[in-house]
C-alpha cells in the first residue's frame, strides 16, 4: 500500500519546482519494474547528478550521504538501487535475466525520466566500480544524453586487472612466506569459475593490501547470483569498443586500488580521446577513495565540473 501511495503522490507532480530543495524517496518504472531512488539536491535547478552504485548487487543507499552531502549543494544528487538490489529488490524481482544490455538499458531509461523530471538536455553521471564499468558503457553509447561522466575506479578491462592483481598477490605471498595464500591463489582461474576462487581472490587481495577482508559466506552467496553478470560485463574491454568517448569525462583513482587496477584506468585515461578529460589521484586510498576521502573526492568532483 505504502508504494502505491508513493507512486501516486508523485505522478501528481512530475516537474521539480525550481530554486528550491528537493528531498524525495521514491519508486519509479524504469524498464517494466520499479526501481527505488533517492534524491537529494538544496536547489532543484542545480545540475542533475546520478549515482551509479557498485557490485553489482551493491546499495550504497544506507551510506550515500557520506561522500555525497556537499555535492548536493551543486548537484541535484540521484541515488538509484539498480534491479535486483537495495529497495529496488524489495519491491520486485527482475522480469528479465540479468545481462550487461538489461542494465545499460535500465540506466538509459532512469536519465530519461530526470531529463523529463528536472526539464534537462543532459545530465551528470557518476558511476563506481561495476557501476564506474556501466556509467563508461552509457557514455561509450549515449554520449548526446550526458553532460559529463565521472568514473569512480572502473572497471576498464577487468579480466586484466584480475590477472596483474592475481600476480601481484602471489609476488607478496612468496616474499612474505605466506604458504596458506599461495596455494589458494593457485586454485584461482580468470574469469572466476565459481565462488570459492572469487573468494580466495578478493579475501587475499584485502589482506595483503591490509584492508578488512570479506566473509567467505558473502562471496559464495554473492556468487551465485551475481558471477554470471559480473564476468560478462569483465569481458568487455574498453580500450578496444570505446578508444573515444564524446562527452567530458573524468576519472578518479586510488593510488593502492588492485581491484580495479589503477595501471589499466591510468593508460586508458592517457589513450582514450574526448572532448575533454582529466585524472584525479588518491595515492592513500584502495577501491573505496570516495569513502575513504570524501571531501577530497567531492571537491575533486566540483573543480572538474566547475573549470
């Protein structure tokens, strides 16, 4: 009953008043679903701004507001639970199997309903990790609906970044003597064939980065879900479906981030062509630079949209 009301509340009032706050959580149709969204902005005439969370499978909802609170007072910030998680998840299930064109798809039909929303020719896109691959998929795609994309440690060329991160890993386990890494390592295959070796992957790559390392149980069940999706979308290659993206784009990567390696977003920074791009650096952080350094990683976002 709760979404119905929801929904009905805001079909009554489709265009955001301008010059004021806007604070709204809320289901909308987005490719024959609902899909829940949080918007957050102190001027709705301010650029719009959508979040693209990453995973997949991972609402980043609950701490949003921590790496996004002073962009809402530039941007008309979008938070969004892509199909099948978060709230979105809640609210249904996908009709539709998972693929890496489902979910472009979806994203294509979220930014135009906030052109329509919010009266915008384009908007920004923001999109981190598996969300950084599919906000750089939209750009590659539909560069005409963006005024900007900004890739938050991507995915560029995964299977790669695997594959230097795994031999980076087994050089650390044998110079620290560490047998129990090495041999589980060893039972790693690229791409991942199940849970166990995405497990063995990502909990030694926390570890010997020294950052807090997942469950085994979380990995496996996120596995079984997710694997099929996550490998697809790391086949594709960036640096040869999108040597040119036709919108500003800037890219934001940590200095110790082995997971989307920070090599691979360096050299395709360096060869991609755009109309204009730039590179932001967080030599302290790993994966998670926008959480790890908020205010940093926000006033990085508004200089480049602001020179």
């Amino acid at each position: 009953m709760l979404r119905i009301i929801v929904l009905l509340l805001f079909s009554g009032c489709c265009i955001a008043a301008p010059g004021i706050p806007v604070k709204e959580d809320l289901a909308v149709r987005i490719g024959g679903i609902d899909q829940w969204i949080s918007i957050r902005g102190t001027n709705a005439d301010n650029p719009v701004l959508l979040f693209l969370h990453g995973g997949p499978g991972n609402s980043a909802m609950g701490y949003s507001d921590k790496f996004s609170d002073t962009l809402q007072k530039y941007f008309v910030v979008v938070q969004w639970d892509q199909r099948e998680s978060g709230k979105t998840r809640d609210l249904n299930v996908s009709d539709q199997p998972l693929s890496v064109a489902l979910m472009e798809s979806d994203v294509v039909g979220m930014i135009r309903y906030l052109q329509h929303r919010f009266s915008r020719e384009k908007i920004c896109l923001m999109g981190h990790s598996w969300g950084g691959f599919l906000g750089l998929k939209v750009a590659a795609d539909h560069a005409d609906l963006l005024e900007s994309y900004f890739a938050v440690c991507p995915m560029i060329d995964q299977l790669e970044s695997e594959r230097m991160s795994l031999q980076w890993m087994m050089g650390e386990a044998k110079g620290r003597h560490n047998e129990k890494a090495l041999q589980e390592l060893s039972e790693v295959r690229i791409p991942f064939q199940n849970g166990d070796q995405l497990f063995y992957h990502r909990n030694w790559l926390a570890r010997l980065s020294g950052n807090t390392f997942p469950s085994k149980e979380f990995v496996v069940t996120w596995a079984e879900k997710w694997l099929p999706l996550f490998n697809e979308a790391s086949a594709i290659n960036f640096f040869q479906i999108a040597p040119e993206i036709k919108c500003p784009v800037y890219f934001f990567v940590g200095g110790k981030d082995y997971q989307t390696h920070f090599a691979l977003t360096e050299k395709y920074f360096k060869t991609v062509k755009a109309p204009k791009k730039e590179i932001f650096w967080f030599e302290e952080s790993g994966h998670n630079l926008h959480v790890r350094e908020p205010r940093k990683f926000q006033q990085a976002v508004i200089d480049a949209r602001m020179n």
